[in-house]
C-alpha cells in the first residue's frame, strides 16, 4: 500500500461528511466543531446555486458569516496531527481501534497497532533529503557531520581531571 498524505484524506473525509459525490461541487458547510474544519479544503464556498434554498438564502449574509468563523478558526495545512484528532473525537476517546476501515482517515488513525506507517526515501529523494538537511543545519550554524572520519558517538574526554563538585548545606 502506498503512504498516504493527510490532504486527499481530508478532503475525501469532507466529502464524506457533506455527501457529496464525485462530479458534485463541495461547498463549506461551516462546522467549526469539527477538528478537520481548519484545514476544510472547501472553505469559503457558498452552497452551489442548485442546491440553495429558495427562500430565505442571501448570498452577501451567508459570505460575511463564513468570514467570521475563518477569523475565529484560522486556516491550517492538512496535518497528521489533526486526522489524529478527528479520529480521538470520533471514537471517543478510546483507545480501541475503531475497524472503520472505509474511513478516509483510517490510514492515520492514531490507535493502529506499531503506529502509522512511515514514507520511506530512497534513490534521488533520500540524497535531496539528505542535501536539504545539510543546507539547513548550515543555515542555522550546526556543522554538518559530513566527514567520514568523525564517527557518531560520546565526545571526547577532557585531559585534564575535573575536581568533583561539592555540595554543602
């Protein structure tokens, strides 16, 4: 099974929620309840004009209320920590699997038996990773363990002895 990111499953879970169907227009159904809601891919869309209700629906209303709740709810990217969070909300807190295995969510419950699986790098993406790595530690003033002579492992020893520290009350 290929490693899922945490986006298509959001936005399939959204889907899910709203019960919309492939080929129909998704629309932000302003659940600020829902931990998902931050990270809502169809955020800020109004209902699609076939499906507002003929009376009583204003357009400019509906607008200015879905601007407030994305000022009290600000916009995140779709995380693993918060597919984690939806499935705690809906399995209520148990820490129990919940066997929903048609949940888009499902691949990143935090409940699975030796945790979620993780991407492995290989090939080109594993020394770009490991490249990126090295320009950041660079960045930040860490010097990049990158000689094959410095071996991992304790620092070495002071030659000089250090006179143990006293405590006295």
């Amino acid at each position: 099974m290929a490693n899922p990111t945490a986006g298509p499953a959001v936005r399939a879970k959204c889907r899910e929620c709203l019960g919309i169907e492939k080929g129909q227009k998704a629309y932000d159904a302003g659940c600020v309840s829902c931990v998902l809601y931050a990270c809502n891919p169809f955020r800020g869309q109004l209902l699609p004009t076939g499906q507002r209700p003929t009376v009583g629906y204003d357009e400019t209303a509906e607008t200015a209320r879905l601007a407030v709740l994305h000022a009290q709810v600000p916009k995140r990217q779709p995380s693993v920590s918060l597919c984690a969070k939806h499935c705690w909300d809906c399995n209520g807190d148990s820490r129990e699997d919940c066997g929903a295995t048609t949940c888009p969510l499902f691949p990143f419950r935090p409940m699975q038996e030796g945790g979620r699986p993780r991407k492995q790098l290989t090939g080109e993406a594993l020394e770009t990773a490991r490249e990126r790595g090295r320009e950041l530690a660079a960045r930040h003033g860490h010097e990049a363990n990158n000689r094959p002579d410095s071996a991992p492992g304790p620092p070495a020893q002071a030659t000089e002895a250090q006179a143990p520290l006293s405590l006295s009350l």
